[in-house]
C-alpha cells in the first residue's frame, strides 16, 4: 500500500513528505480537473523530495499541439518522473515512437472499469492502471486478482463526476456581468452543493461529498488522497488520521447498472 497525496502546491508537498511515498502532479498545458497547475521547473522541485512523482496530463490532445507535447514528454523523460497519467490514447502510441522510459497510468476516468481492458492497455505500454470511481468493491477485488497493472484507486477527497468542454458557469457569469473573482463555485440541487472548476478547458462537476474508503480491509494499492477544495492543514491532519472525517463509500456498494426502459 502506498499514499498518494494530489497536491495544489509546492509549499504542501514539503510539508506533508513525510505522510506520503507519492504525489500526483497535474502539469500545466495538459490538465484537467485540478485548480492548481506546475510547471516543470516547480516539478522538478518536487521530484527532488525523495517520493515517487506521477504526472497528470489528462486533457484531450489536438492535432496543433503534438509538436509541444512530444518535446514536452522528452523534458519530463530527463526528469526520471515515475509515471504519466494519460487520458488521450495517443500517449501510448507516443511513448513508443520516441522510446521514452517513463511508464504511463492508463487513466479514461469513467472507463477504467474491467480487467480486460486495463490488461489490453497493459500489454500496448500502460504498466498503471487508474480505476473508476463508479466500482464496487467486489469489482475492484475482481480486478486486482486478473491484471498484472499497478492500481490507483480514489480513496479520499472530492470526486470529479464530468467534464463539459463548455464554459457552463463562466459563461452565466459573463452574460449577467457578475464579479466570480476569487469565489467558489457551487452548484445546489435538492439541497446539496456540487463544488466546480471552470477553467480553460472547461467545467468540471465534483461529488458533493468527501469520499473516505480508508475503514475498508482490501486496500493495498496506490491509494489517492485528492486535497483539491480542502484546506491545507485539514489535509494533512487527515493523513495523519483519517478518522478526523466521516466514512463516505460512494459507490463502493452501489451497483450502477442501468435498464432500457421498454414503452408500453
């Protein structure tokens, strides 16, 4: 088992070091989902701190930035980065046309459900794999005892629940010329309150509570602790006891099985 902290600064991957074996990185240019972006430089700080580094670069990739983003990967090779978390397929084809060394995480968000699709990416390159969210516990059991890929698995922190490459808030606060500086974003239905980034690249809706699996037995994976809306210091509390924040399984004992409704 190892903890893996999602960080939202340089200041608190120092501080919390000695809580964590690894960090996930979200890398400017290329993320999305995370309020907070570094860039090599600051990257290769947080490399020098000892722990495993996973870099997140999981925006789709257009044709117009294939040439910044393979001169981007052959920098991140020379900087020993432990694994490349990657929605775009292309990483795959990537990492094999300019030999690089670093591993990647296969990571399509809610498509990362079965072992034979996670041992299908493992064979073309991806030795990691980044499970759903969605999952139940007897899904994931499944998964760990039929795929040789090293897991991420969501333990702890507010979970992204879609993307829309459309400016859904900004756009609303622009055409009523409302000030959304320096404000958080929520979106309230039936009385719960959705937290949300809307950069860039576009609006994402989080979970509108804070998932915590850590009383669960069968953990014994990369383990993602995701401090994104949380405060630094309750953060790291956290990391040092879990129990300071209420048990939430999600989905862990939901089946999300959908049926065609047949008219009558």
């Amino acid at each position: 088992m190892k903890k893996v902290a999602i960080i939202t600064s340089l200041k608190q991957a120092y501080d919390i070091k000695n809580l964590v074996e690894a960090f996930i990185v979200p890398i400017k240019n290329y993320s999305i989902n995370f309020p907070n972006t570094f860039d090599l430089e600051e990257i290769s700080k947080i490399k020098s701190i000892g722990k495993e580094v996973f870099l997140v670069m999981n925006k789709s990739i257009y044709n117009n930035e294939l040439d910044d983003l393979m001169a981007t990967l052959k920098q991140i090779d020379i900087l020993n980065i432990n694994g490349i978390i990657f929605y775009d397929i292309a990483f795959i084809q990537l990492k094999a046309q300019l030999n690089l060394k670093t591993d990647l995480v296969w990571a399509q968000e809610h498509l990362v459900t079965n072992y034979e699709t996670i041992n299908y990416w493992y064979d073309k390159g991806a030795k990691y794999a980044y499970l759903s969210s969605e999952l139940t516990k007897d899904e994931i059991i499944t998964i760990k005892k039929k795929t040789k890929a090293k897991l991420f698995i969501n333990v702890f922190g507010y979970i992204p629940m879609f993307t829309s490459k459309r400016h859904l808030i900004n756009n609303y606060l622009d055409y009523f010329n409302i000030d959304n500086k320096g404000q958080k974003k929520y979106i309230v239905k039936e009385n719960k309150a959705y937290p949300i980034i809307d950069d860039k690249y576009g609006t994402t809706v989080f979970s509108n509570y804070i998932l915590n699996i850590l009383d669960e037995d069968f953990l014994d994976d990369y383990l993602v602790f995701n401090s994104t809306f949380i405060n630094e210091q309750d953060f790291k509390e956290m990391l040092t006891d879990y129990h300071k924040f209420p048990f939430e399984h999600g989905f862990l004992y939901k089946e999300t099985v959908y049926k065609v409704k047949k008219d009558e």
